[in-house]
C-alpha cells in the first residue's frame, strides 16, 4: 500500500473520503496520480458496521461540536447537532440510503427558470444536463444504479406496498422501488441486498455502493492512493504567490503534520469544507482562501423536508427491507401553480425504535407522544425531499467563541426557511398525508426535519467570480490548484438526493485535473 512522503510536492492531496472526495481520489490514482486523502474519522471496515442505531451513530457520526442561528426549528431541538453526517473512512456513503436521481434539465438553471424571487439568492449553473448527462451514465454504471444499464430494481417491502397502493389511488403514476445504488443482483465482487433494514449504519453486507470498500480499494491497488484516517487537517497553505503548497493536519497521536501537494482538493462537506477555508485565512487572503467574492460559507441549502407517518389497523414493519427503496416522483416538477417553484420527491423511510422516539417530535412528551410508539409495528413512513432556496445569509461561519479541541474555530451554521421552502413542505404533509389516508390510515403524524443528511451549497458554482468561489470544474476561481469537489459546489439543490451528482462532478473533476496537470498548467 502506497506510503508517500510529507515533503512529496508532487501529490494530490484530497481532504474528506466520501462521494466527492473517495471518488476523486480513486480517479485520479486510476489515471497515473499520487494521491493523499486525509480522512478525519476512523477507518470502520464492513465487519466493525454496527445494527444498533444510537451504537452506530456514536461510531460514525462526527459529532464534534457545531453552534447554530436562524430560525429554523433544529437550532432549537439540536443546537450543536444540525447535520447527521459521517466522520470515517468512506464519509456519509456509509450512512446514505443509496438513492441515485439526475437533476432535471431545469435544477441547472433555477434563475432563468423560477425568475425574481424576493430572499431567494439564485443563480444558473455554469453548465447543464446535457454536459453531464455523459458523467451521469458513468456514474451509475460505476455505482450499479438500479433502473438504469438494465440494473433491475431492487423488491418492494410494505412500507413500499402501502405508499404505492396510496399513490395509485390518488392517481401518481411515477411510483417504482427507486434508482439505487444497491446491488439487486451481484455485481462488482459484491453481493446482493439482503433486506437487513440497517442501511444508515453502514450495509453489513456490502451491497449497497460506498466508497470506503469500492473507491478506495481500488485506488490502493494501483499504489497511488494513501488514506490516511484520523487525520484532521486544520489549515491549507499557500506561498507568496498565492499557490496552494499544501495543508497542515493533526494525526492520530495529537501531532501537527504538513503534507505538501501539487494539488488540493477540498471535500469534506458543505459545512467542514467552508469552515477549512475560512480557518485558512492569511495576509495575502484576510477573508479566507478562495473568497474573494465574499461567497464561502453562503447560500447553505439543506433540502426542504420533513416526514409523514402513518398508522394502521394492521403491522406494516416499514423496517424490514431497504429502507428507502420506494418513490413517487410525480411532484418534482415544476409547477408555479402549486403556490411554490421547484419540486419536492417522496421517498420511503423508516426509523428503528430508538431513533423514532428522538426524532418523532423532539421535546415531546406524555399519552400522545408515546401512543405514536405504541402504533410502531403498525407505522408506514415517508421522507419529503424538495428543492430549498439559497440564500445569502443562510451561512456557515466561524464562531466567535466556540473551538474544537485543537483550538480551531468551530463551523456556525445559520438557516431560515424561505417562505417557497415553507410552502412545499405544506404541500408535501398534505399530499403524504392524502397517500396514506387513501388507503384506510386511522392516524397520519407530520415529524419536523431532522438533522441534515443532505447539506449543499456554501463554495457554489459560478460563471462570474463575483458569484461564486468555483467554476464549472470545481476549481476555485481564485487559486488555480485548489479544487471542491463535495456537495459545497451546488448553485442549487434541485428536488433530488445528491450522490450521484457528487460522484459525476468528481469524476468529470479528475480528468480535468489530470489533463491540467498533463500540461502543467497546474
């Protein structure tokens, strides 16, 4: 396994493991590259995957510390906990459900489709479906998306059974078991789904696509990758000229260690990644490393969401199977007539007991709060996905007060609704609601949104450097050889989960980026 040298200036050095950073990584390596990733969790391999939620949820989380402002209801319920993502080897494809869905033509161009909207701070991507409609087919290919190459779909569980017969009766006519990015037949040296149900706290069996036992792997086998985990990069440096040298981190034994680079790449999330450039601030960038335009840390979308559940005279065990194999895409349209722009999807969930008793109705208590249960075997659920505004002042910062334990600034986050978020989350409870009740719900339960899953925007895309901080490679307008290449260079969150789309920018990152450095450019 490759083992590369701290003084080697000619590496790329990627911060995060995950869908950006995992596949970069491994790209690159595919193509003749040195590569460094350093990883800030551990390295928790299929064996060490617990099936115990809240075990679980201590082993992968990364649950250092966060503050939160704005008005939205998390800043309450979880001031120090508004995202659910992973701190390990393999990032938040460990947790992620596996849903694998293209924007739609229009998510690429939001301003010249949804027009003036007052609060909302939108803005076209400087590229569009058809240019990445080629990336797209790749990815799903690589991941083995169901629905698509001829990947059959993987079998319905009830919690399908029941949100499609509730769907048929009100007339949805997109309504299948998902595009998904889990073996429903083996494939790529792993095997099938095996319907355990404990697919966000890492698959047991490997069936469902993560870059921490497919991506890496196979980047280590050409000897130019090395993952270096429990590595938390404090700091990227530049010289006089303002070129990325390479970044400072504290390994394992509490150690500051400088790894140079040719390259380097941010990926750690659209809350760690701004955060890092914002600590990287300097003389030369007294606001933070590609911020020129004021935008790192802006326009922080988290996705519109929320949960219906739904009781039954009869079990339904919405646990049993893949957890969120099941959609209705019918209302991910856009159509203004609705009272809202963009579009929203619903997708099966399920939560295990103990979660569902944390994130039901945080703070609740007494006959009504635990009758919801005393109904869990007979609870269908579903989550609402939709497509939130950004907004300028939704933002990550640097706290003021608060710091890690290396003595870092810890990241702020700040969110509002827009009054179209708070819309499409209305109509989203009534029409989930109008699928369960169709078929003989005796109780419908509307859940607030829990900690974010699906954190975008903060480092966006842009045309102009005046709005944004990357162009349409990744590549920061400011500083030619550092890169994004996370979810934190979306202009728009579209009404879809977001893997796939990570993992088809990356990919079309690392041929940009072996050709730029194949001519020296960078």
């Amino acid at each position: 396994m490759a083992q590369f040298d701290l003084n080697d200036d000619g590496v790329v050095v990627i911060v995060g493991s995950g869908a950006g950073g995992g596949t970069l990584g491994n790209e690159l390596a595919q193509r003749g590259i040195k590569v460094v990733i350093l990883e800030a969790g551990a390295r928790n391999e299929i064996p060490d995957f617990i099936n115990d939620e809240w075990e679980s949820f201590a082993q992968l989380a990364w649950t250092d510390m966060r503050t939160t402002g704005g008005t939205f209801r998390l800043a309450r319920d979880f001031p120090n906990l508004p995202a659910w993502i992973v701190k390990s080897v393999g990032g938040t494809t460990t947790h992620w459900a596996g849903a694998s869905l293209r924007f739609q033509a229009h998510e690429f161009k939001v301003r010249s489709t949804y027009g003036e909207l007052a609060g909302a701070n939108l803005l076209d991507w400087p590229l569009t479906l058809a240019e990445l409609e080629p990336w797209y087919d790749r990815a799903e290919s690589k991941m083995g998306v169901t629905g698509t190459h001829g990947i059959p779909r993987l079998p319905g569980n009830n919690n399908f059974k029941v949100m499609a017969a509730g769907a048929a009766k009100l007339g949805y006519r997109e309504v299948h078991t998902g595009n998904m990015a889990i073996n429903s037949r083996p494939r790529d040296g792993r095997g099938s789904c095996q319907q355990i149900g404990f697919c966000f706290q890492g698959c047991k069996s490997g069936a469902k696509w993560s870059t921490l036992y497919t991506e890496i792997p196979k980047g280590e086998e050409t000897g130019r990758l090395e993952v270096r985990p429990n590595a938390m990069v404090a700091r990227i440096e530049h010289d006089d000229a303002g070129k990325v040298t390479g970044v400072l981190y504290v390994d394992e034994g509490g150690r500051m260690q400088r790894q140079r680079a040719r390259v380097v790449a941010v990926a750690g999330n659209s809350l760690e990644s701004p955060r890092l450039l914002l600590n990287s601030a300097s003389s030369k960038f007294p606001d933070g490393l590609a911020n020129s335009s004021g935008q790192v840390g802006r326009n922080y979308m988290r996705h519109t969401t929320a949960t219906v559940y739904a009781a039954f005279e009869r079990p339904v065990h919405m646990f049993r199977g893949t957890t969120m194999a099941g959609i209705i895409r019918d209302e991910s349209k856009n159509d203004p007539s609705r009272g809202f722009v963009g579009g929203y999807e619903m997708e099966t969930l399920s939560l295990g007991l103990p979660f569902m008793a944390a994130f039901v109705n945080p703070g609740a208590w007494g006959r009504d709060y635990a009758s919801i249960l005393d109904d869990y075997a007979n609870l269908a659920g579903m989550w609402i996905v939709g497509e939130d505004m950004p907004q300028a002042d939704n933002r990550i910062t640097l706290d003021p007060h608060e710091k890690d334990r290396n003595g870092l600034p810890v990241a702020h986050v700040a969110f509002s609704d827009h009054p179209n978020d708070v819309a499409m989350r209305e109509h989203g409870f009534r029409q989930g609601s109008a699928v369960y009740e169709a078929v003989g719900a005796t109780r419908v339960i509307r859940t607030p949104p829990y900690p974010s899953t699906h954190n975008l925007g903060t480092n966006r895309m842009s045309e102009r450097p005046r709005d944004g901080v990357v162009n349409r490679f990744g590549q920061t307008h400011d500083i030619p050889n550092l890169f994004v290449s996370d979810g934190s260079q979306f202009t728009s969150g579209a009404g879809c989960n977001p893997t796939l789309t990570i993992v088809a920018l990356a990919m079309r990152q690392a041929e940009h980026i072996a050709e730029r450095m194949g001519r020296r450019e960078i």
